[in-house]
C-alpha cells in the first residue's frame, strides 16, 4: 500500500477518517507499506518547525522507500495522467497528485488518500486502486 500526504497528515493531527484509521491500523498490523519521495517531502514540509521535522522524519523514514525503476519514465506517465485529466476537462490540482497515482500504479499497489484529485485521476486511469 502507498499512503499519500492526506492520509499521513490526517493520523499525525489526529484527524479522524477514513484515510487515517486506515492508516493507523496498517502500521499496527506491520502491513506491507512503500513510501514515494513526493509523499515524504510533502509530509516533511508541513513540519512546524525542526523538532517537529526531525521527529516525523524519525516515523516516515520506518516506511521502506519506493524506488521507481525509471524515473524519468515515471514522471513521463505522471505528466500523460495530468495531460489526459485536463484533455477530460478535469483540473487535478496538484501535479504531485499525478507523481503519486502514476508511481502507485507502477508500484501495482493500492492507494490510501483523503484527497478527491484521486477519485477524479482514478475516473480517467482505472489502473489506479485506492486502499
């Protein structure tokens, strides 16, 4: 499974949903867990300041990393899913949204989000499956 930065920052405040009871319950359950590099960089920006950094680092960085075997061509897929949404009349709002989706799907992993961009890339790449 791939967690996207809704579903993290959703458990790490506390929020309540499903995203992050989702999330809580796959990392009590030790499951299977892949951690992109936009993910971290978007959790990690959000740090209120560098304690507050060091020690979501400290919990992301227990996530094995995913590392695309082709970059390059991961962002050329992601770049064709923005295309193709907007080619829908559909505007995702974060192109990062796109690196995700196309990095989850790469991955053949599902992807846990509190984020309708998802839903709305998902309509046009039914490739892309939501934990």
């Amino acid at each position: 499974m791939i967690a996207d930065s809704t579903a993290w920052i959703d458990m790490l405040r506390g929020r309540v949903s499903h995203a992050s009871r989702r999330l809580e319950q796959a990392l009590r359950l030790g499951e299977p867990m892949l951690m992109p590099d936009t993910v971290y960089q978007e959790v990690l920006q959000g740090a209120s300041d560098v304690r507050h950094f060091l020690n979501l680092q400290a919990q992301l960085d227990m996530v094995p990393v995913l590392i695309p075997e082709d970059s390059h061509e991961t962002a050329r897929q992601a770049a064709m899913l923005y295309a193709r949404c907007r080619w829908a009349g559909v505007t995702i709002r974060s192109p990062n949204d796109c690196l995700i989706a196309a990095c989850a799907i790469e991955a053949d992993e599902p992807l846990l989000h509190a984020d309708r961009d998802f839903e709305r890339i998902a309509a046009i790449e039914p490739r892309l499956r939501f934990a």
